[in-house]
C-alpha cells in the first residue's frame, strides 16, 4: 500500500494505493486519517486472533513516552511497537509539487 499526498480541486488529500496503483480509500483530509484509516484497514483485513483491545497503540502518546524515557523507566532500540501499524506513516508520493506548478503555468 502506498500513501499519495495529491492536490485536487484546490485542497491537499491523503488516500492509499493498492501495489496494482488502485484507490482502495476515501480521499482524506490530513495525514492522521489517512493513519488511522490505514489503521483500522489494516486491522480488519487480519484473519488471526487479536490480542489487542485497541487498534492505537500505547507508545504513540508522545508525551507519555517522553515522561518515561525521561525517568529511564524503559529503553528502547525500537521506540515504536512491533507491528507495522504502530510505525507513523509517510508519503510515499507527493504529486502537490508538480501539480502546483501546472496551476502557476510553468
């Protein structure tokens, strides 16, 4: 899955790519919905048993991980969890850019 960042009708939206370049989300409006929808995709799409009660995890509260790092309470090489959907998601393609650029006639 891919996350593209696009301009369309004169606002930002976020929406995700199958591997084949299909739309497989809603157009969103920021980057935390994307992350959340992706989430949440994510989460149904999973056919074994879920341990978790909540699809947020834990450790991204960034001010809860602050405090804690900050009384030495836990280390961490990995200061995200486990599973890929406990990574922050990036932009994979960024189409604003040139899209700006046809708009400004260059």
């Amino acid at each position: 899955m891919y996350l593209i960042k696009d301009l369309q009708e004169g606002r930002i939206v976020y929406y995700w790519l199958d591997a084949d370049d299909r739309l497989i989300s809603p157009h969103l409006s920021t980057i935390q919905h994307a992350e959340e929808w992706w989430k949440l995709y994510s989460f149904a799409r999973y056919d074994g048993d879920e341990r978790r009660s909540s699809v947020i995890d834990r450790r991204s509260n960034t001010e809860k991980r602050r405090r804690m790092e900050s009384a030495n309470r836990y280390t961490s090489i990995n200061p995200y969890g486990r599973r890929t959907t406990d990574i922050p998601v990036k932009v994979h393609r960024d189409l604003v850019p040139e899209k700006m650029i046809k708009l400004a006639g260059g």
